[in-house]
C-alpha cells in the first residue's frame, strides 16, 4: 500500500492507510490485562493494535539477556492545534513543506535537512509522527 502523506496531512490517522480491511490497522488501545500470558503489561506495548493484518503480530525485544516478547503498540501522537502542531505531526509534511523539499533539487540537499528534521523529532520524542514502537 501507498501513502501519500502530503494528502493527508491535516489528518493523518484518518487516512485509508490505517483502515483495519483495507490498510494496516488503527491507532493502539491500551492493555489492562493483568493475565500472565500476556506481554508485560508495563512494556512499550501498551498501546496494542487491535484490528488490521498485524493485530497477531508479536515483535520480540532482546536486552543484553533478557526476552521480551510484546504485541505490535503504536501511539499516534496527538495534534496540539492551539500550538499550531496537526496530529501526527501532519504539518512537517504539507503540501506547503513538500513544495519546499522538491525544491531542493539534489538528494544531498535533502540529507543534510533530513538530519536536521531527525534530531528535532528526537528532541520533541516523536519519530515518524507515532510515539510508538512499531509499524
């Protein structure tokens, strides 16, 4: 599947990209299961997906020598419109700022401002517009 991020910018998480038939499957829903046979309950995937292909899906992390199996989580991050921010952070990928970025002209050009683009993400603690582990 495709995404056109640029046409669903205003609002991402309505895009058919995460339709549950047709797509990958929705935002997460927070785990309160205490049952043993689930992943920790206190782990990254507390925002488990629930519907789409991957909603069996169970990624494993290794720590040094500890296992930790989970369900596939993700966190959409919210808008804050009072902060001019679209969920998701739909407004680094407008079409205003997608104009801008064919404008550059060389992919060296695009590097260089990718870098720039991946330490403010990290800095704000969002990663591809999801707060979350996962696809």
């Amino acid at each position: 599947m495709y995404w056109d991020w640029e046409s669903d910018w205003a609002s991402p998480s309505l895009s058919p990209v995460w339709d549950p038939v047709l797509g990958f499957g929705g935002n997460g829903t927070l785990e309160t299961t205490n049952d043993p046979s689930t992943p920790n309950p206190n782990s990254p995937s507390k925002l488990r997906v629930l519907n789409g292909p991957f909603r069996s899906l169970r990624p494993t992390y290794w720590n040094d020598a500890t296992v930790d199996p989970h369900w596939l989580s993700r966190d959409f991050a919210p808008g804050y419109p009072e902060h001019g921010q679209a969920e998701m952070i739909g407004n680094a990928y407008s079409p205003v700022v997608m104009d801008e970025v064919r404008e550059w002209g060389s992919y060296l050009r695009f590097w260089e401002r990718a870098g720039v683009f991946a330490a403010w993400g990290r800095a704000c603690g969002y990663w591809r517009g999801e707060g979350g582990y996962g696809a």
